[in-house]
C-alpha cells in the first residue's frame, strides 16, 4: 500500500515511477478537461475486472478519467492510489468523485508532454 500524509491520513499519490512536474501535471489537466469518466467504480469498489479495464484503457488513451462513486473520501482517495499502483499509471489529479490518470504508451506514445 503506499503512503499516508501523517497529519490528515489521507493516502498520498501512487507516482508510477514517474515524476510529473507541476507544470506537466498543469499541461495533462488541461488535456483531461474534455475527457468523461471511461471507467466506473461502484459499489463493490476495486475488482480484479476494475483493473483489467483500467490497464486496458490506459494502453489505449493512455490519459482517462475513473469516477468512484463511494461515500467517504479517504476510501475514495485510496481506491484511486491503489489503482494507480495497480495499473503502474500516475494519478494526475482527482476533483470530487473523478480521478484522471496517466500512462505512457511504450509503443505509440500519442500524448507529447512539454519538457518544462
């Protein structure tokens, strides 16, 4: 499982072995902006089936959005950090019950980030 932020123990961010920076994370937020929700995550919450979708529809947008339509909000945020270290992808950012992840496509990398 990953970290807690001590004072407020709320899970910190998975990063996937990769480090964005602020200004990447600005950069893929705008991308993401248009995006609906490709994955949803409901009441029985993080399934085998919920990450195999997810991987597969990071291979092939490599930028989406997973709405977890659950209650509490530490349970929200540590569903969205274990799925992010589930599917090795980067949790960019989450809004309420919306978290958007990113990751690269190996193959064919179709999002260009800014090196800035």
């Amino acid at each position: 499982m990953g970290a807690f932020c001590e004072p407020c123990k709320v899970p910190l961010p998975y990063t996937g072995g990769m480090i964005l920076s602020p200004n990447q994370r600005k950069y893929l937020r705008g991308l993401g902006h248009a995006l609906h929700p490709v994955v949803l995550i409901g009441q029985h919450g993080l399934t085998d089936a919920v990450v195999k979708e997810t991987t597969t529809a990071l291979e092939s947008h490599e930028l989406l959005k997973v709405r977890a339509r659950l209650g509490d909000r530490l349970e929200r945020q540590r569903i969205l950090s274990t799925l992010a270290e589930r599917t090795e992808s980067e949790l960019v950012q989450t809004i309420g019950n919306v978290g958007l992840f990113y990751k690269k496509n190996k193959d064919s990398g179709k999002i260009i980030i800014p090196d800035y």
